[in-house]
C-alpha cells in the first residue's frame, strides 16, 4: 500500500491548496506558527500602537534628549478555540484503482474545504456590531467601480488609518465589476496586463487585492467587498500536536509552509475491520477584532 500512498505528495499538495485559499488573510494581524498547541490557548500578538515626534532640545528630557521615551506596545489577545477537522475514507477497492496522482485529489479538496472554512469563520467577524454603523457603506454591484473604491478608501483615510498597508477584499460580482473596467483591462492604463492575461488585479490605489467567495451574503449585512487595515482583525493559527498513537497511525506529522508559517496536522491510518484508509488535515485557529476603524465595509444595496 505504501508504494502508492505517498504521505509527503499528499501532505503537500493539502499545503499548497490551504495556503492558497488562506491569501486572503495576508490583509489582517497574522501569528502563524509551526509551534504545537492545545485549543484554548491564548495567543498574545504585539503591535506597536502610537509614536510620537518632538522638536529636538538639548534641554529635553532634563539634557537626555536622546533617552526620550516614546511609543506604545499594545497587544491583541485571542484564544484558539476554532479547532477544524477535514477527513477522506478511501475503500480497498478504490486504493487499488488509484494512483498516487489520483489520491492527491483528494489532498487539493482537503486543503481548500479547511482553508474555506478558516476564512469563513474569520469574515464572521464582519458585522455592523463589531465595527459599528458608520463602517458600512452601501453599494450598488451596477454603479460600484473604481470611484467608489476611492471614496471608500477616503473615509479610512480620513479616520487616519494608514493606507499604505490597506488591503481590498472582494467577492465575484465586484471583482468582476473591476476586471470589465477598462482602465484595468487595458495594460497601457493600469500598467500591466494581469487582469486579462490571469484574471488577477495584484493592486488597486495602494492596496492589495484579493478575491474571495467567503463573504457573509443575506441578513442583516450582505457584502460586496472591504477594505482593512491589518490590525483590524488579528488571527493565529497553531498546530495541534498529536498525541503518541504508537502502531494505530501510518503516517502522522505536523507540516508548516516555510514562507507563511501557516500549517496543519495530518493523521492517516487504516481500519482493517472496514477495509479503509483514513486521512485526515485538521489546525487550531482563533481570531478577534482589533482597530474597529481600520474597516470599511461595502454593503450590497441591491
């Protein structure tokens, strides 16, 4: 069985589809971490919160101007009570029919089901209570473009959020919106030709861009898109540590992405009672808001 089962093409083919589906989350306050946890742990992450700027005076500071004190570190604490669990059954009889590349299938469906529901759970957070009323600007898909980006990202501006590290967030129908804009579309405009060659807006006005389908849609708050500064939500995600299972497992590891820190815990064993191979991908996560101004919701008006 071993000979086609590859546990390190498997294990990589869930990391490359759970990362990919995870981008979106590069816009918030991120602790990924390959260290092991157990869910409820609290996560401490730190950012520094206010500096200030003085006019230079030997006389400062009673003539220790270069000791001046300044500067404050804050810190966003959230607990790591979402634990997520994605597993496949694969019969005797379709082990045997399958190649390794067959089962990888498998591993690329693991790794976007558990990605999707991260972020899921992460966009939950997008409310009217959490970021208050005046973060929700309503929309029209039809009339919705590149100058209601840009009065969108005037209102974080003018709550003076840095927009230098501002990302948009957008679901299909505003994405689509923005790649039929021909200020976009064409590379001699917007400066190259990813749009049309790769369906892709790297940026827009400073910001990053990414696509999703996860946004909350219906109720109370059905949206389009946002804009978010990092510290508006903050997010970590931990590896749950197995314990020994001895000869139960056939293959269980921790892996990390090099690059993001981002990682998930992969089981595999065999019950010979049901002839069946099972594998499972599973992380510990938690999040929280943070910077309630550093949100700017576009509210589907239509």
């Amino acid at each position: 069985m071993s000979t086609t089962f590859n546990d390190k093409i498997y294990t990589q083919e869930v990391l490359n589809a759970f990362t990919a589906g995870l981008a979106p989350l590069r816009a918030f306050t991120r602790s990924f971490s390959p260290e092991a946890r157990r869910k409820g742990d609290a996560i401490i992450i730190p950012r520094v919160d206010a500096l200030s700027t003085t006019t230079f005076a030997y006389a400062n500071n009673s003539g220790y101007p270069y000791e001046t004190e300044g500067g404050t570190v804050a810190s966003i604490t959230l607990n790591l009570d979402q634990h997520q669990i994605v597993g496949v059954d694969i019969t005797d009889v379709q082990f045997a029919n399958s190649g390794s590349a067959d089962i990888s299938i498998f591993a690329q469906q693991q790794g976007r089901a558990l990605a999707r529901k991260c972020i899921e759970n992460v966009f939950g957070l997008l409310s009217i209570t959490n970021f208050g009323a005046a973060a929700a600007t309503p929309v029209s898909i039809a009339n919705t473009g590149l100058a209601q980006l840009r009065a969108a990202r005037k209102t974080l501006m003018d709550r003076k959020v840095n927009m230098d590290m501002v990302s948009l967030i957008s679901n299909s129908e505003l994405y689509s919106s923005l790649l039929g804009d021909s200020n976009i579309t064409q590379a001699f405009q917007y400066g190259g030709s990813e749009a049309v060659r790769e369906a892709r807006i790297p940026r827009l006005y400073g910001m990053d861009v990414y696509e999703t389908n996860a946004l909350p849609l219906g109720g109370t708050l059905s949206l389009v898109g946002f804009l978010a500064h990092p510290d508006s939500i903050a997010i970590a995600v931990r590896n749950l540590q197995p314990q020994d299972g001895g000869d139960s497992y056939l293959a269980v590891e921790t892996v990390t992405d090099a690059e993001t820190g981002l990682g998930f815990t992969y089981r595999r064993h065999f019950n010979p009672g049901k002839g069946r191979h099972f594998a499972s991908i599973e992380c510990l996560f938690g999040m929280t808001t943070a910077l309630t101004l550093g949100i700017g919701l576009l509210r589907k008006a239509d």
